[in-house]
C-alpha cells in the first residue's frame, strides 16, 4: 500500500508514475472496508471517486492538473455533493440526496480532488465525541475504546486511519479542532467568512465554518488556500482576496506569542498536557518568538454565552426539518399537528432536542433579554478583549483540550461536563478569528495532545507560518 506523508510527496510520486490515482483509490477503498468497524463512513463513493481518478489520471499526463490532483478527500455528512446522499448524521435527513454541491466540493473537484465518502459525525454538529450520531460512534483508530472528538470526529478518525489524505470538517465551537487534537492531526477554524457556507448543513449561521483536517501543516495550508475565497451564493462570505498561504511557510519571522494565564493554569488541566504547552513555549522562546504571559478575565464566560447564542440558532435553523417538506416523517402521525410533533421527537435525537429546546427556551417573549440579547452583549465583550490582545501580540495560545480523548461513555451522562470540553476552543468562533490546532506530544496514556493557536482575522497565512515551526519543535 502507498504510504502517503504529503501531498508534496504525493504529487511528485504521481508525477513520476510511481502510482496512480485508481491504484490510490482502490486502495483507500480497501483500507476503509478494512476498518469498517470504526465506523468512520457513512457511505464510500466508490463509482464517482474512480471515475473522477480516471480523469485525474489522464489530467496528470497532460500536465493539466489542478492543485490537489491525486489527493483524497472525505467530506462530513454535512457538506453537500450533488447527486450523493447527505444527512448531518440524522434520522430526519435519511434518505435525503443533495440537489447541488456545496461551494467547497465543487472547489475541490475543480483542482482535481477525488472525494471518497462522506463521514460520519455528531447529528447536525452538535457534540464533542462523536457519541451523538445516529448512525453509532465513530472509533478513535489511535485506541477504539476512546472517542475521537466531535463533532467531525469521523473526519478526523479518517485521517488517523490513513484512509484520506485530508477530510473536511465544520467547525462551530471547537469541531474540527478538538477531533484533530484527539486523533494527532492538524486542523484549522479559519476567520468567519473566510471559506463559504453555502452547501453546509446549518447548526448556528454566525459561528460555523469549514475547514480542513490534514496530517501536516503545509497540506493544511494548501486545501485551506483551495477552499477560501469569495462566493456569490453567501451572503456572509468576504470579498477579501486569499493568500497563497502554502507560499507563505518558512518566513523564519520571530513573532510575539501571549498564552492565556488561566488556561495554561487552569485547575481541569491534565498535568501533561500543562506540561507539554510549556514545554513548547520555551522551545518557541529559545527559538526567538517572544512568549508572555496575559490575563482573559472571561473564561467562565465562554461556554455559557457559546450555547446560549448557538441553541438559539440552531432552534431557528432547525424549524425547517419538520416531516413535511423532505426527510424524515413518522408513520405514526394522523393530521398536521401530529405529523410536527411525531416526526420531529422520532427523528431527532436527544442531545439536537435538548439544544433546539434549550434555544426556544432564550430565545422566547419573557427570556430573550435576559438570555439572548445579554448573551450577544458578552459575545462582544469577549471579541473585544480577544482583539485588544491581539493588537499587542501576533497570536494567543492555549491547549487545544484539558485532557486527551476520553473512553466512551466517561461524559456523555453529564452534558455539563461534555460542553466543558469546549472550554478552550469557543473563544475562536466566539471573536470570529482563525485559531489553529497541532500536535503537541504523545501523553503517557499513548494519546496525542494538541496545542492551540488564534490569531487576528484573515491572518491564516502567518499563523501556519508559527503552526508549521511549532510542528518541527521538540
């Protein structure tokens, strides 16, 4: 089998002739129905992904290739790809086949990506290990019998496995960071606007985004460069033009770096990963990046104003999965009212009810103010002290997890505990600013640990240019 370590290297061995893309395919497909029990696909592409390598294969000998010519992609269940089934990991969307691609498929597909299948992950997003969907967990492949993260643990799983090359995630609260720190993998939140939505399953419209879960920085930096970029079907999406950020590696700059005091510090921490954060900040003094301690004041804050302003908008974006207009409805229904009522209790699952009712909840006539309203009110209280440190320093550090991947089970009876495994990666999505996750050391218990970098918006480019030196420090 091919053993993949870039797509650098990919390239120059597709080049040569050293392999081929319908060899590659064949082969991932092989190594998915091998690890089968990890229950990282919902479904493989095996028809559209070796007709795409067919012509990828003839692209390569024209000398026509596209950037990710040869590179295989999984997408999670809720990205959409024209003509394939997508169905954010619930029961409400079975069946459901999408009528267009979203904006990131067809960006991939246009530089010559081959998308194998769609991964499995926590129903619409919403969950930090993959316990939530409804199609069975996810297995972390480093140790089956710990979660890989969520909610794009199926992502993340299918990078640690080695049957994708890269996958994409979505990343709301910490669901593409948390997984990748789970499964000793890169990924990315980019700034809110920087990658389109349009064809992404909405959970809460102003903190999602997507992006990408690769084995190394400077792949990262590539798929990250493909995906980005205005779109004339979101709204939301910036205009402002992308950098070639795999050109921007290796600058050898040396950058001033704050860590959060009450994070590195924080009592939930587990001493090794506190350890192994420290460890590499010293490595990034004794390599000339300033590194100085700051003050957030607002920890406590961040996962209760992140659910507040999330369940709201998931329980308006969610009102359109009802059992009548496509999806999911119950055969136990008799007229309109039991139709909503049935269908919605039968196909949604208890952690995506509990948020669309806790959302109902602050967002109704006698709540909104105290909830929602002084929710969005701290939303910017958080934003504004995120950029006042970021005016003074080039990024904010901090553990990407308190602790490595847990076993199965260990938090899912305790939804406060589960949420608090957000605790470091909300801030981000909060601001609105790109914050980056990479391997930081192995624990004790054999689990890779990650260490989390934010920096200010639209400032990618440097911050894979840190990420990709952190990746090289012992």
């Amino acid at each position: 089998m091919y053993k993949f370590s870039s797509i650098k290297q990919l390239q120059a061995d597709l080049k040569s002739g050293k392999i081929n893309c319908v060899d590659l395919v064949n082969e991932s497909l092989q190594e998915a129905n091998n690890k089968k029990h990890l229950n990282i696909f919902l479904e493989v592409y095996e028809a559209s992904a070796l007709e795409k390598a067919k012509q990828v294969d003839e692209k390569i000998k024209k000398g026509s290739a596209g950037k990710l010519a040869g590179v295989i992609v999984g997408l999670k269940d809720n990205i959409c790809y024209k003509g394939h089934k997508v169905s954010a990991s619930s029961k409400i969307l079975e069946g459901f086949e999408s009528l267009f691609s979203a904006t990131v498929t067809e960006k991939l597909l246009n530089e010559d990506a081959i998308i194998i299948g769609r991964c499995n992950c926590d129903e619409f997003a919403m969950g930090s290990s993959n316990e939530n969907s409804a199609y069975g967990n996810v297995l972390n492949p480093l140790n089956e019998k710990t979660v890989p993260g969520g909610s794009s643990g199926g992502s993340a799983a299918a990078v640690a496995a080695n049957i994708c090359h890269v996958t994409l995630g979505s990343d709301t609260g910490g669901s593409i960071r948390q997984p990748a720190s789970f499964t000793g993998t890169v990924g990315i939140k980019p700034t809110y606007g920087r990658v389109s939505r349009w064809g992404l399953i909405a959970y809460a419209s102003s903190f999602d985004q997507i992006g990408p879960i690769t084995k190394t920085v400077e792949d990262n930096a590539l798929v990250l460069e493909v995906i980005s970029g205005k779109d004339e079907y979101d709204s939301t999406v910036s205009q402002k033009p992308v950098e070639e950020y795999s050109k921007f590696l290796n600058q050898n700059k040396k950058y001033k770096i704050a860590y959060l005091k009450e994070c590195v510090y924080a009592d939930g921490l587990d001493a090794e990963v506190k350890a192994s954060v420290i460890s590499k900040m010293e490595a990034l003094k004794k390599a000339g990046h300033t590194v100085e301690e700051v003050n957030f004041p607002y920890l406590d804050y961040l996962v209760p104003v992140y659910y507040v302003l999330t369940t709201a908008e998931a329980s308006s974006n969610l009102s359109r999965f009802d059992g009548i207009h496509y999806g999911y409805r119950s055969k136990n229904a008799t007229d309109l009212e039991s139709t909503y009522k049935k269908s919605r209790s039968e196909g949604f699952g208890k952690e995506v009810q509990r948020r669309i009712m806790l959302g109902t909840f602050v967002l109704s006539a006698g709540y909104y103010d105290a909830y929602y309203g002084k929710g969005q009110k701290v939303r910017r209280l958080i934003q504004n002290k995120t950029l006042e440190i970021l005016k003074q320093y080039d990024f904010i550090l901090t553990p990407t997890t308190p602790g490595t991947a847990f076993e199965f089970g260990k938090n899912s009876t305790d939804p406060i505990k589960m949420y608090l495994e957000d605790i470091f990666t909300v801030q981000a999505p909060i601001a609105g600013v790109p914050a980056i996750s990479v391997p930081c050391g192995i624990h004790s218990n054999g689990l890779p640990m990650g260490i989390q970098l934010m920096a200010n918006y639209f400032e990618e480019a440097k911050m894979f240019d840190l990420a990709q030196e952190m990746e090289k420090l012992n």
